[in-house]
C-alpha cells in the first residue's frame, strides 16, 4: 500500500496526499478530508524516513508495555535490551498506561518509523493492535497475556497455574473467608489468575467458603481502594489473593490505614515479587514470574524472525511461576 493507493480512493492526485501527510504545501479543507478518510479507512501508515529506504527496516525494535513503572515490566525491559544489544539493534521503548488509545497512538509512531519488529504486551486482549502490525508486515511477538484465536508468537507465564497454587495453598491453611483482588476485566492475566483461584477452590471442595472477587486496574492505588472495600465486609476476610505486586503493595498500605496486621489478622499472598533493591525485607509469599527470561525468550524470537524472512510458523513459550512462601501467608487459621 502507498501513496498512490491513497490518491486513489481520495479521488486526489499522488502530490497531494504527499503534501497533506508532509504538511509541505497548500492542500484545500475539502481534499484533506477525502484523504484522512482514505487513509483510515486503508489503515495507511505514512513512511517518515526518506522515500529511498521505503522498503527497508532499521536496526530498531519496539518494546510496548503497559506500565514501565512495574518492576516486572522493568526487568523484561532490560533483557530485551541485552538481547537487541547483543545483536546490534536498539530498542524503543513505549509504555501505554493500559490505554488501548494510547497503545494505537504510538504503534502508528513505530510504524512509520519503521521499526524492525514489534515486541507487544496488549492492553487488552484483543487483537486489534496486534492485527494492525500484522497488516503492515512487520513481526510481533505478544508477550505477558494471551489473545485467543489470534496466530502468533506468544511468550508468557502460566499465570493460571500460579494463582492455582497460592490459592491452594490459602486453602490448606484453613482459610474460607478468601478476598481475591484481580485485574481489569477482559485481560487474560487477570482472567487467568481468577480461573486458577476457582480451579483451587473447586478441587479443594470445602465447606462454608466465603470468596468475594474485586477487579481493577494492575495499580497500587486500584489495590488500596479495593481494599478498604474488602475490610468493610462482614465476614470480613482472612486472607487476601492480589493479582500482581502493585495490586498487593496497595492492599498492604491500606491494611496498616485501617490497623490490620498481617498475617497475624489477615494473610496476604501475590502474584509477581518485587525485586530485592526495592526492599529491605521480603515479606511477600508471591508467584514469582521469570521476567527476564521472558523479555530474552521473546527478543530473541523477534530477531530470529528479523533474520530469516523465510521463518514460518509460530511458538508459544509458556513458562512457569516460581512460588516463593514467605511472612504474609502466615500460618494456618485456628480452628
């Protein structure tokens, strides 16, 4: 698809959507209209490099990732710049705050600078963004979260199987009264992560379980608020399942506001640690993901991709959450 494509559907000459997309000369009202609606409607991505290298790639991938700030996120970010390095690329880095308008804004900006590959972790399960880098040929490796029946290289971790086995573990301790705090609705690391808590509970078969489920964003302040909510309860819980470190970082703040101590009043366990350079004293009992290994797995996936056009076919890389037991899960309810 280029320019002329454009032109054509715009009902405008070649020239004229070059000066439209490069704001280099006059282009009337009514003509720019026609052309940003043809290219919308073709899903152009106008080539900001010099016209010569229109066909060609840079030694450039992108890193996409939906909150940079996240230790998880950070550590994957690292290992895909040792594994470009290693190779001579360099990376871009783009965090998008779990906003699916914000993701398509800057996967346009990589497009257009034609960026070698695209490493993606999706705000949402969906696969429109990740359709989008497809239609535009360049490679994408989907990292952290699923997108169901969408054919591609998926790196993650078995989230499903992680929250299973902290979920099991709470049950083994004798608690009933069980808050599970998840993600946003519609993301498959949330969803993921509820369906292993009810695997757990519905194997362990207990009786007079009491288990509330809470979901918003992977935030520290999404875990404060909805922890406060579950300390309103009555019954109120014994222990609490977060969905990631940030989630569980919240639930803890928000504990000590209403002076409830853990574990001793109620037990915390968390999907995701937090690295050692970030604390003083681990406490978590946490499903810990392999992070760096991820972001290598899929960087070097990526550039194998980059080099061998050829390649065909598509993995999917599932890894396993390490359970790390700590203080926070306490020990087991009295009867």
């Amino acid at each position: 698809m280029n320019i002329r494509d454009v032109a054509k559907k715009a009902g405008v000459a070649p020239i004229t959507v070059s000066r439209c997309i490069n704001d280099s000369g006059y282009c009337s009202p009514e003509a720019r209209i026609r052309i940003e609606a043809a290219i919308s409607e073709l899903g152009f991505v106008p080539n900001r490099l010099a016209s010569g290298l229109r066909s060609k790639r840079t030694k450039t991938i992108a890193l996409v990732v939906t909150d940079i700030t996240n230790p998880f996120f950070t550590t994957i970010a690292r290992a895909v710049e040792d594994t470009a390095g290693e190779a001579g690329y360099t990376v871009i880095f783009s965090n998008t705050d779990e906003d699916p308008l914000k993701e398509k804004k800057y996967i346009q900006m990589l497009l257009e600078q034609r960026v070698g590959g695209i490493i993606l972790v999706p705000a949402q399960s969906t696969p429109d963004s990740a359709s989008f880098i497809r239609q535009h040929e360049t490679p994408i490796v989907i990292l952290d979260r699923r997108i169901d029946n969408f054919k591609a290289d998926f790196v993650r971790c078995d989230s499903e199987q992680g929250a299973y086995q902290l979920m099991s573990m709470l049950l083994s301790l004798g608690h009933r009264d069980i808050a599970i705090l998840s993600g946003p609705v519609g993301v498959s690391t949330s969803e993921d992560r509820v369906a292993g808590c009810k695997r757990a509970i519905s194997e362990a078969k207990a009786g007079n379980l009491n288990i509330q489920t809470f979901y918003g964003p992977f935030t520290q302040q999404s875990g404060y608020d909805m922890s406060i909510k579950v300390m309103a309860k009555h019954p109120r819980p014994t222990a609490i399942f977060a969905a990631n470190n940030f989630i569980a970082i919240g639930a803890l703040k928000a504990l000590q506001a209403v002076n409830v101590r853990v574990p001793e009043d109620v037990a915390i366990v968390a999907f995701d640690d937090l690295p050692q350079a970030l604390i003083t004293f681990p406490f978590l009992t946490v499903a810990s993901q392999p992070a760096y290994e991820m972001g290598k797995k899929a960087a070097e996936i990526l550039l194998s991709k980059l080099s061998n056009e050829n390649e065909t076919g598509f993995q999917e890389i599932v890894l396993p959450a390490e359970i790390i037991i700590r203080q926070s899960s306490g020990s087991p309810v009295k009867p």
